[in-house]
C-alpha cells in the first residue's frame, strides 16, 4: 500500500480533497464564513481521518508540504468563487504550529494572494495554543505580521489549552473558537453554561468574534443565542462539505 509520504511526493496529493464547513451568524441565520477541513481517501485503506495522518505528518515534517498545499488550493478556490461572483465570505484554514513557524510563511501566503487577487481580510488563519505556546514571542511577531497583512487570526479549541487567557492578553487575535466540549450539552450543564458564557462575555468586552463549535441541537443553539455568541458551527447546521456541496448551500442559505 501507498505510504503518506508516496501519496505526496509522487502522486501530487491523490485522495486529498479540502472541505468547506460553513460559520453561520447566529442572529441573521446566513453563512459568513467557513472552515476549510482537509479529507484524505486513500485507494487502499479508504477514508482517513486527519486526526489520523495530522499528528503523524507533523511529527515527520510532511505537514509543511500539507499544509502549503491546503493553503495554495484554499487560496485558488476562493479566487475562482470571486470569479463566480462569490465574495465577502471569510476563510478559515487551520495552521499546524510547524507550519506556523516557518520562516518564509508569510512571503509564501503574501504570494498566494497576490497571485489570486485576494482581499487578505477573507483568510482566517485558525491555530491551537498548545504547540504556538513553546515560542511566544516569535508567534507574537508572525501574528503581528499576518495582522499587518490584513489576514485574520483565529484561537481554536479555545479553553481546552493550559494558557487560554494568557493567550487573550498577550496575542494579536480576532476570532476565538469555544471547543465543542464545552457546547456538548450546554444548555443543560451547569458548569458549561457559566464558563461558555463567561467566554462569549470576555469576547464581547475585549472586541472579538466569537464562534461557538460543534453546535449540534436545537438547545444548544437557543442557549448561544440567548447569550450572545456571534456565529455557530456544527452539524446542526451542515458538516464540513466538498467545495461545490457548500456552493450549493450558499445559493440557498446566504
Ligand atoms: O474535520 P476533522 O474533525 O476530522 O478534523 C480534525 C482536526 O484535523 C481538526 O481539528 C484540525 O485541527 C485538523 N485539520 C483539519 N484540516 C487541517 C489542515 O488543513 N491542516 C492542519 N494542519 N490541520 C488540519
Ligand atoms: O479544527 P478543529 O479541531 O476545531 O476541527 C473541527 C472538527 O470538528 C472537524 O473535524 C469537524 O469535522 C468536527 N466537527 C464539526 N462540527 C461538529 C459537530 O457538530 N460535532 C462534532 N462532534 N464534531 C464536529
Ligand atoms: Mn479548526
Ligand atoms: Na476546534
């Protein structure tokens, strides 16, 4: 069987696919933005999660070519979606910390959207706090330089991490994602509804955005809306869906 590294460096990514899972606003009910999630179907072994190949490829350096290819072909689809009339909606693609500490990151993403013609304020770069914590202050300065780009920053898996707050206080950031497990049952969980609100209020307070994850019921949903959140994502909604599926949703649901 094909091994991850052939996949890349020989057969040009076969299998990979990136999907689209939409952001919606939580009072207006429309889509602004959408995760990209990246999808591997391997001839051999089927559908494999990036849980899966993610932790591998990062331990031996394939997450660089990864995740260059994620953002070139993120980068192209929203060009051609420009083309087709397609704009304001702003895209997230999640960065390993490998990735993100590169040194030529930002000559390549300043290239990307040059050579598309992107407004830089439709990318959103989501990263995890765990690993971009080992070098503060270089993380701080890249961040500062996507920022001057115009190019959004986003926490994931906010509150999961050890050093959430730290984060809020020190880092140049828009957007901050509550983890699903704090939005799994938190209508009904005392402990979750008080910190999910504490976190929608610390968001309003210092000014950003703030998206609820995994957003799968109905009461769950009543529950961010009665407190503020700005925008949901989940499958109460839609998973993440091939490129041309999430067209099809924008044309009914923007
Ligand atoms: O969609 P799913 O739940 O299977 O994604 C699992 C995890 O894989 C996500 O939380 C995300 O951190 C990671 N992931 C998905 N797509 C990408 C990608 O393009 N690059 C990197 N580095 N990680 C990704
Ligand atoms: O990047 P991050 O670690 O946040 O990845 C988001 C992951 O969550 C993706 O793998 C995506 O498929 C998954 N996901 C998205 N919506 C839901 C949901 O409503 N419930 C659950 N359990 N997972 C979700
Ligand atoms: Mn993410
Ligand atoms: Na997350």
């Amino acid at each position: 069987e094909k091994s991850l590294y052939q996949v890349i460096k020989e057969d040009n990514f076969k299998g990979f696919e990136i999907h689209y899972q939409p952001i919606i606003d939580i009072n207006t009910g429309k889509i602004t933005s959408a995760e990209s999630l990246l999808r591997w179907y391997s001839d051999e072994l089927g559908q494999i999660a990036p849980s899966e190949f993610i932790p591998l490829a990062e331990s031996n350096g394939l997450i660089i070519p990864i995740d260059n290819w994620v953002l070139k072909n993120v980068c192209k689809r929203i060009k051609n979606w420009y083309d087709a009339g397609i704009s304001g909606l702003t895209i997230a693609m999640n960065l390993s910390a490998v990735e993100f500490n590169q040194p030529d990151l930002i000559s390549k993403i300043l290239d990307l959207i040059e050579t598309n013609q992107l407004d830089p304020s439709c990318i959103e770069i989501e990263l995890t706090e765990s690993k971009i914590m080992e070098d503060v202050q270089s993380a701080i300065h890249t961040m500062n330089e996507l920022r001057l780009l115009g190019i959004k920053i986003a926490i994931d898996d906010f509150g999961t991490g050890q050093s959430s707050l730290n984060y809020l206080q020190n880092f140049p950031v828009n957007t901050i994602k509550i983890d699903r497990d704090f939005i799994h049952d938190v209508a009904n969980n005392y402990a979750k509804s008080i910190i999910t609100k504490s976190m929608i209020k610390m968001a309003q307070e210092l000014n950003l955005r703030i998206i609820a994850e995994g957003v799968e019921t109905e009461a769950e949903l009543l529950f961010l809306k009665q407190n503020k959140c700005d925008a949901i994502q989940g499958y109460l909604f839609s998973p993440a869906l091939p490129a041309v599926e999430f067209e099809k949703l924008l044309f009914t649901k923007k």
